[in-house]
C-alpha cells in the first residue's frame, strides 16, 4: 500500500544576504563580521583592506577562505556582488566610503560614529538616497538590554516626558582593547601613530563619545534639538585631540550633560568606573538610572521616591545586535529608525559639530544647522 505524505504549505523561500566587510581601521569590524557568521540568513561573502595584516586577526577568528579576502574595493564589490556592506574607517573618511561604496547598490552600515562633521553626514544622507538603500549607523551601547529598556520605559510614560539626559562615557582609551575586546597595553608612540589620535582622522574622546550621548538622548528625549551648547575639552600634552570633554545643550525645557573620557580608571565592560559609564534621564514624573551593561536599573517614580530596582529583560529575540536588526529591518522593507537611523543620528551630530565649534571659539554656540 503506496504511503500517503501529508499536506504541508510550501515553505517560503529565506533571502540570503550577502554581506562584505570594507575597511578594518576600526576594531569593531571584528566583532560586527562575527556577527555575521552567527547569522544563519547571511554569508559573508568578502573582507577587504589596503592593509592585509589588519584584517588577520579577524581571519584567522573567523577561518576565513582566501578567495574572498582582497586589498582593492572595488574588486571587493565587483566580484561578491553584496546586497550588505559593513564599513569601518576612521571616522575622518566615513563620507568618503560609503560615496565609494553607495554606487554597487547596497545597504551600509557605518560604525559609530555618524562622521567627523555635518557636512560628511549630510554627503552620506544624499550617497544613501539617490541609491534607495538604506544607511545605518551602528551605535553599540544601542544593543545594551539596560539603554534598551530605558527607552521602553520612557515610551510607556514611566517617567513622563524627559527633561533631562546625563551620559558618562569612555573608556581607558581605543588603543587598549580590540575586537571581542581583548586587552592590549598600548605604547605612547601607538598612540602618536594611530589615527584615534590624529584631528584630521576624525580622532578625539569627543568624536568617539559625545555621539553616544547625543544621538540616545535625542532617542530618550524623543527627538527633541538643543538651542545651544557649550563644551570645553582638554587632552594630554604632545596630543593633538582631546581626552575628556563636557558638553552641556541647552533645550528649552531643561539642560542635558554629555561627557566622554578616555582614560577612566577601568573599562566599564570589566569592572564600572566611578563615575559609571551610562545614562541617567529625568522626566516631569521621576528619573532612571541605566549603567553600562547593567542587570538592573535605579527607577524613582511619584509614587515610589526613595526608588526601587527594575531588572533588565534581554532585548527581543532576532534583534540583539547590529547585524540581526539591519537584516530584520530590511527582510520586512522597513526603515531603520531611533539612533541607528541617519535622522536621529543627524541630530546628535548637529550637536557635536556645534560643540566642537564651542569648544574652539570658547563660547556657547546656537545649534549648528547645516
């Protein structure tokens, strides 16, 4: 008796993505690469430096074929054809590359920061557009559960709306960790060397960091810009970019205070620092506290002054890092949005262009428009 299958729906086809990693001056390209390899719909189909040996450490991690290892980019775009590019330069010439990248028709993902100014933000933005693809910054305190549910939090009308974001951010310096944030003891010529120290690349705690205070504080704050900001740095003598900066922006509901350092006591990754790396926000009806990597979060409430503890749930599933969410987000043809998207990440370098100006001219400065 001949055997009788079942009825099942046909399954639907899964799109693969092709993806390529272009340009590795940036230490988180390993972790963002790695990412993909973890995917089960992306293939990375290419890894590519003018420099060889910067790529290594990524290949052997992840025991990468030779054949989708090259040094020139458009070879790189030519002959894997990616619908997905991850980029890493030094921030200096992120406009530069996603021009150079934008005309193969593919989606882009910078790493954060957005530029080294507005005007390279806005080249992106207008890159990105004439194409139809979508551009997102990757900012990674975004996939922190602790950022994450604060936001939800300030959606649900927890706090009421915000008044006030107050960020710490740093580290003990871009030299002294890499990808997957192995350890390294940097020498002070490294640091004469690399473009994390030179003003022309785009290096400096201020264009590292402020970015994250800026641009999740426009996402907590829910869009809202400065009228004006202030900002003084200072740096170690011999370097060229800063090492500490405090910027305050001025809205005209209350005043926000972003800081960035390199060069806190211990990396908030291994043990927090004092002051804490994260956010604290203060809205019409209380105020959240949510540390870097945080299993908790400090919540004060009308009803509940003297504060409680909310713990962190993890963030949704499929949606835990740069290249899960860039990948959902373009399988159901939505828009990237909160501070991945050029829109909100436009507004926080709106604010550091005009605090660098501030910081230059000594004076407050009116928010930057263009």
């Amino acid at each position: 008796m001949p055997r009788i299958r079942p009825h099942t729906e046909p399954m639907a086809m899964t799109k693969r993505w092709r993806i390529a990693g272009i340009n590795f001056s940036h230490m988180h390209m390993g972790d963002l690469l790695r990412q993909v390899s973890e995917h089960p719909d992306a293939d990375l189909v290419g890894v590519c430096d003018h420099n060889r040996d910067s790529m290594q450490p990524t290949i052997d991690a992840l025991g990468l074929a030779e054949d989708i290892v090259f040094t020139d980019e458009q070879a790189c775009l030519t002959q894997t054809q990616p619908d997905f590019v991850v980029l890493c330069p030094p921030t200096g010439e992120h406009a530069e590359w996603v021009e150079r990248v934008a005309p193969f028709d593919c989606h882009v993902l910078v790493e954060k920061p957005f530029a080294a100014t507005l005007a390279d933000a806005d080249r992106m933005i207008e890159a990105m557009r004439v194409t139809g693809k979508q551009l997102m910054i990757n900012w990674p305190s975004r996939w922190q559960a602790s950022h994450y549910n604060t936001w939800k939090l300030i959606q649900d009308g927890l706090i009421g709306d915000v008044l006030e974001v107050h960020h710490y951010g740093g580290n003990r310096g871009p030299l002294y960790h890499g990808a997957d944030k192995v350890e390294f003891e940097p020498t002070p010529e490294q640091k004469q060397n690399s473009w994390w120290y030179k003003l022309d690349a785009g290096g400096g705690s201020l264009r590292d960091y402020l970015g994250y205070g800026a641009t999740m504080g426009t996402w907590f704050n829910g869009g809202k810009k400065p009228i004006d900001v202030t900002c003084v740095t200072t740096s170690t003598p011999g370097l060229e970019v800063d090492e500490h900066s405090i910027t305050v922006a001025r809205y005209s509901d209350g005043m926000s205070k972003f800081e960035t350092r390199w060069g806190t006591f211990t990396d908030p990754w291994v043990h927090q620092p004092q002051p804490a790396c994260g956010y604290v926000i203060r809205g019409t009806h209380g105020t959240i506290r949510s540390d870097d990597y945080a299993e908790a979060l400090t919540v004060q409430t009308l009803e509940c002054p003297e504060g409680y503890s909310h713990p962190v749930s993890p963030l949704p599933t499929g949606l835990s890092n740069g290249i899960e969410y860039a990948i959902a987000k373009f399988n159901a043809n939505e828009p990237i949005e909160g501070p991945l998207s050029p829109e909100v990440a436009r507004i926080g370098q709106q604010i550091i262009e005009t605090a660098i100006r501030s910081s230059v001219e000594n004076r407050t400065v009116p928010l930057v428009e263009k």
